[in-house]
C-alpha cells in the first residue's frame, strides 16, 4: 500500500504483522533491513471502549504477546496499558478494534540506567 505521494504505508487495520520478511525483501531503499528490531509499538487513543466506561477487551484477547492489561479506574473505565518490552508492533491489537482507537508509534527502547553502591 502507498500514500498519496507515493511512500510505502503500514496499515495495521488489513491485518497483523507476521514477521516473514516479505516487506524486507521487497524494499528497493534498504529502510528496511532483515534481522532488525521493528521500532513500533501500540497505543490506544481516548476513542478506546474501556476509556468510556464500555467493557471491552478485544484488544488483550488478540495479543498473543501479552502485552496489554486494563488497570481499573473511577467511574467504571479502564485504561489499556501496553507493556513496550513485550509489545511486538504487530498490530494484531489494532485490526479487530471496534474503534479503531489503537495504532503504532515510534519506540525507541531506554539505555538500562547503570547502578552505582551508595
């Protein structure tokens, strides 16, 4: 798929990422490279369901990573937490979504802080 000018688009609403290479292979640019960590990861809009007080799950129950839980909050909402280290960037979250409130942005993972004695 293309935008209007042209450039390759992700468009996790057709579907899952699999991780099988075919975009790789088929990058005439060398953007994508094979053996790489995807720099994508899920997060869910003020459209989510659960953030309007109506129970849905569909989101945690398409992630094969486990990589999203509700944490409750008042008023009968729940907020999707999406843990960045397990998440995948697949999008398998996304496609099934009645609202369409969830799509992928940037991560870019944290150095580990060094640890230093008191």
């Amino acid at each position: 798929m293309r935008d209007a000018e042209g450039f390759p688009v992700l468009d996790i609403r057709e579907g899952a990422c699999t991780f099988c290479g075919a975009c790789t292979a088929a990058c005439e640019t060398g953007a994508l490279v094979a053996g790489r960590a995807f720099p994508w990861r899920a997060a869910a809009n003020d459209a989510c369901l659960s953030k309007n007080a109506v129970q849905c799950r569909i989101c945690e129950d398409h992630c094969d990573a486990q990589a999203i839980r509700f944490r409750l909050l008042p008023g009968g909402c729940s907020e999707p937490q999406f843990d960045a280290e397990r998440c995948t960037g697949c999008g398998a979250c996304a496609q099934p979504c009645p609202a369409g409130a969830i799509s992928l942005h940037p991560f870019t993972p944290q150095p580990l802080m060094e640890t230093r004695p008191c």
